[in-house]
C-alpha cells in the first residue's frame, strides 16, 4: 500500500514537473516573439505614427488658440 501511495506521489511530481517545464517553455517563446527586432520595430514604427499624429494635434491647437487671441 506505500509503495502504491509513494509511486502515485512520484508520478504526480513528475506530471507536474512535465507541465511546468511546458509552461516555462511557452513563456519563453511568448517573451522572444513579444521582445524581438519584428516586435521592436512594430512598436517603434507605432511610436513614430504616435509622436507624428501628436505633433499635428498640437499645431492644430497652437494655431485655433492664435486665433482666439
């Protein structure tokens, strides 16, 4: 009966070991693909369209308050 209970135990840890070595793969993978060159220059390119839209909100808004004055 122990030896039943202790392999039941061992087979569960190494289940476990099994699913947290994938998980940790997974997050691995997650994190290359989040953090690459392609990811970076997507953000970066979206930063670039940011600042440009920003930058046009901002003179439209200097220019009506000229205008007001």
């Amino acid at each position: 009966m122990k030896n039943k209970i202790a392999k039941n135990k061992s087979n569960e840890r190494k289940e476990d070991d099994k699913l947290k070595n994938k998980n940790e793969t997974a997050s691995t993978s997650n994190l290359w693909q989040q953090y690459s060159p392609m990811a970076w220059s997507e953000m970066y390119n979206e930063y670039i369209n940011y600042t440009r839209r920003m930058t046009e909100i901002y003179n439209k808004y200097t220019k009506s308050s000229q205008r007001m004055t």
